[in-house]
C-alpha cells in the first residue's frame, strides 16, 4: 500500500502536468439546459423515492388493517351470550372429566 507522502507526491506531480490554459466557456445553450434542468428539481437519480411511497402505503394499509381487527375484536367482546355459555361449558367439563 502507498504511503500518504508518495501519494501526496504523485498528486503534486500530476497538477504539474495539468494543462495552464483554462478550459473553455460553456456555450450559452448548454448552460441553459443545465440551469433549467436544476431549477426543475427533477429527481432523476433519486431512487429511493419509489420505495419510500411504496412504504408508505404499506404503513396505510397496515393501520387500517390493525383498525379493523380492533373493531372486529372489540365487537366480539361485546357479545356476551356467547361468553357466558363458553364459561359454564367450560366449568361443567372441568368438573365431570377427570
């Protein structure tokens, strides 16, 4: 592995050989092109956007689902014919079956 001074010099050594001339002027049409498409936001590269919506409705559905089945528990509570009946059949076999 190089040492950080060989590399630092290699470094030096290429900026040497770099041209002095500065590069040429963008042309005025590119540099339009290029400002409107920054100024447009578009998020082209951005591909965690797609899974971040696909998150999101996830996590939606999700609560709704978990809503649902505390409505349907909680109406099954409710309903206590059902449980009494549950609770003496329950209580009878425990007290014939050995």
């Amino acid at each position: 592995m190089k040492s950080r001074d060989e590399m630092l010099r290699q470094l030096f050594a290429a900026a040497k050989a770099a041209p002095a001339e500065a590069p040429e002027a963008m042309s005025s049409h590119l540099q339009t092109r290029v400002l409107a498409h920054w100024r447009a936001g578009v998020p082209g590269a951005d591909s965690w956007a797609g899974l971040a919506a696909v998150l999101r409705g996830a996590l939606f559905c999700g609560g709704v689902a978990m809503v649902l089945c505390v409505a349907w528990s909680y109406s099954e509570l409710t309903d206590v014919s059902d449980n009494d009946v549950a609770i003496a059949n329950y209580e009878l076999r425990a007290d014939l079956m050995p």
